[in-house]
C-alpha cells in the first residue's frame, strides 16, 4: 500500500471533508456554488485538455454513478495518478 502526499496545507481529514462535501452536494447545490464562485471571481486557474470522446463518456456515465462532476471525478483521478507516479519514481 503507497502513502499519500499531499500538498501543503491538506491532509487526508481535510480530503475526505472535500470529497463529503461534492459527493453529497445536490446538482442544484453544485450550480448554486459555481454561480457564487463565478459572480465573486473565485474560479481557480483552469487548463483545458482534449479528451477522447469514448474516455468522456465513459468518464461521465461513472461520475452520474458516484454523484459527482465529471470534472471532480476527472481532477481526483488524474491526481491520485500522478501521486502513484511519483512514489513508483522515488522508489
């Protein structure tokens, strides 16, 4: 089993407070907080990738089934990833 790194500031309790959070958030709980963030410019910095239609979908279809944004689903996975990858590099 590999450790996890966070950034700092986080730890695993301030995590799993985050993914509480956007995992029992209602869709129109999820809007309501884009549109605040948006109105009071409070979106974080964003780059754009272009993703395969087929990984899209299938992305999409297993974040309805967790009850959250793809994106969400999408940014945690590419995060753990790059987690594993840095432990299997130091090693």
């Amino acid at each position: 089993m590999t450790q996890n790194s966070f950034p700092p500031g986080w730890d695993e309790t301030r995590v799993m407070k985050v993914l509480t959070h956007y995992e029992t958030q209602t869709e129109d709980e999820a809007v309501a907080e884009d549109e605040a963030a948006f109105e009071k410019g409070l979106r974080p910095p964003e780059t754009y990738y272009v993703l395969d239609s087929t990984l899209a979908t299938k992305l999409a279809d297993l974040a309805r089934q967790r009850g959250v944004s793809a994106e969400t689903l999408l940014n945690l996975l590419v995060y753990e990833k790059l987690q594993e990858w840095q432990v299997a590099t130091a090693a």
